[in-house]
C-alpha cells in the first residue's frame, strides 16, 4: 500500500465516509437525493459494480446527487473508469483524483491490484459497490463551468458589440442630420444670396435704364413744330424711328422713315449715345420712298 499524498488526505478522508454511507445504505434519504446516474460499462467479462461520488459539492455542476453508477471488469485498468468519468465532466483524465477506502488509486493498475477488497458473487449479486471518491485537481473545473462561462463571455461580447453598434448608428444618424441640417442651411443660403444678387443686378439694371432715359425732340424735316420721344442712349436709331412713327401715328405708312441728326442722316444700328444724341437733342425726320 502506497502513502496517500498529503494534498489528497481531506478527500480520502471523505471518501471513505462515503463508502460507510453506501455500506450502510440509504434508505433514510428521499428518493430524489439518492437519483444517480449510469456511465457506460467499461470492460467485458466479470465486473464489479461501483458508486463514484465526490469528495464534496462541486460548484456550478450538473452532476446527480447520489454519484455515479456503472460496471468495470475486474480485468479493466482504473485509468479506462477515469477517463470515462472525465469524458463525462467535461475534464482531462488527469485532471481527477480518484481514492477508495483511504487508498490513494493508482490508474494503471486494476481495482484488484489496488489492493481494494472486491465483492464476491454472493456480494455482486445483492448489489454490493465498491464506493469510489474523486475530487478534481486545484485549478480544474467542469466542462459544464467552463462552457457556461465561455457563453456568458460571448453573450456579454455580443451585448457590447450590439451596444457599440448601436451607439455608433446613433452617432452616424447625428451626423448625418448634422449634414443634412448643414446642406439645407447652406442651399437656403445659397438660394437668398442668389435672389439678393439677381435684386442686386434687377436694381442696377433699373438704375442703368433710368440714367439711360433721354427725351429727343423729334421734328418733321422743314417743319419747326415737333414732339417729345421719351427714348434711351443705348437704344438704335432703328428703335428711335419705330418709336416716332408709333407715337406720331406713322406706323404701317409706306416709305421708311429717315431720321438726321445736326444735318446727317443716321445709320439705322447706330446707337443715340453713338451718334451723340442727348437729353433735349432735336432730331429731324422724314419719310424716303413713300410714293
């Protein structure tokens, strides 16, 4: 028999109060705390029933509350029972330490070659188990601990992610109302620059035109009675004559109407101020080629 380590002696401790349990049975529990569950049968050929229980309550498992049942044939190594129960922990095999009545379990070696008292055929037969302890290593925990915790990371991972997300929409809407605020600010002030400038403009064109008025006092040739023509410097002699034949009652007649200006007849795109027409200037005209 090998020396329990020191690290182990609490759990051995423990395990062999839990095989005085299962030896002395547990009818007095309720059936609900004595639930177990079966593992796989290990082995094949005779086999010794056994009862795995741990040392003490392991945080955050789903494990039953009276342990864990099953088979292993006499001939099956400790370490193929290890790997099972790790397999269903969610753990490395090597992250167990399994002890029966006070004796550090060796993997390799059998149940028999343990030095464990195995039961007889009378013993198997009326259900007798070999009550076996495990806790698990310092710094190992359950596959089911790891995974919810992993979850829970990842569930808080996406609850950032879509926080973040979230924010970040907020912010590009801001700035986009921001913009589009930006945008509408700016075309509106565009659009009364635009309309100030083409008042502006509307006005000096105004202006322009009303410093362009000229009043040219229109005379038939050979006649010393004539009319005042309210007209523009910038305007043609042609424009100059259509005027004096509308207000004068010409319009329609036949024949052109000639206009002359200090004793010289005007060139019809010449302009008044051109041909140094001005306010009050008197301008004789006559109608050429009316038959």
């Amino acid at each position: 028999r090998r020396p329990i380590s020191s690290a182990k002696r609490a759990s051995v401790a423990v395990g062999t109060a839990c095989l005085s349990v299962a030896r002395a049975g547990a009818a007095s529990l309720p059936q609900a705390a004595m639930a177990t569950e079966e593992l796989p049968q290990i082995g094949e050929g005779i086999c010794n029933d056994y009862l795995l229980r741990p040392v003490k309550e392991i945080p955050g498992g789903d494990l039953p509350p009276a342990g864990f049942v099953g088979k292993l044939a006499k001939d099956a190594r400790v370490a193929l029972l290890k790997e099972e129960l790790a397999k269903r922990l969610g753990v490395a095999a090597e992250g167990l330490i399994f002890a029966v009545e006070g004796r550090d379990v060796e993997d390799d070696k059998t149940i028999g070659e343990n030095g464990i008292l195995e039961p007889g055929p009378a013993a198997r037969k009326a259900g007798a188990k070999i009550a076996i302890t495990f806790l698990l290593a310092s710094g190992v925990e359950l596959g089911s601990v790891v995974a919810k915790r992993i979850a829970d990371q990842e569930a808080e991972q996406r609850a950032e992610a879509e926080r973040l997300a979230k924010e970040q929409a907020a912010r590009e809407a801001t700035r986009e109302q921001a913009a589009a605020r930006e945008r509408a600010e700016a075309t509106a002030k565009q659009k009364k620059e635009a309309e100030a400038l083409a008042e502006m403009q509307a006005r000096q064109r105004d202006l322009a035109r009303e410093a362009d008025q000229c009043t040219v006092r229109c005379v038939p040739l050979g006649m010393t009675e004539g009319q005042d023509v309210r007209t523009y410097r910038s305007s043609t002699v042609m424009e100059l004559a259509q005027t004096v034949s509308e207000q004068m009652g010409m319009r329609g007649a036949a024949g052109t109407l000639t206009l002359t200006f200090n004793g010289e007849v005007l060139p019809s795109r010449t302009t008044l101020r051109e041909a140094g027409i001005a306010d009050g200037s008197e301008v004789f005209f006559y109608v050429e080629g009316g038959g």
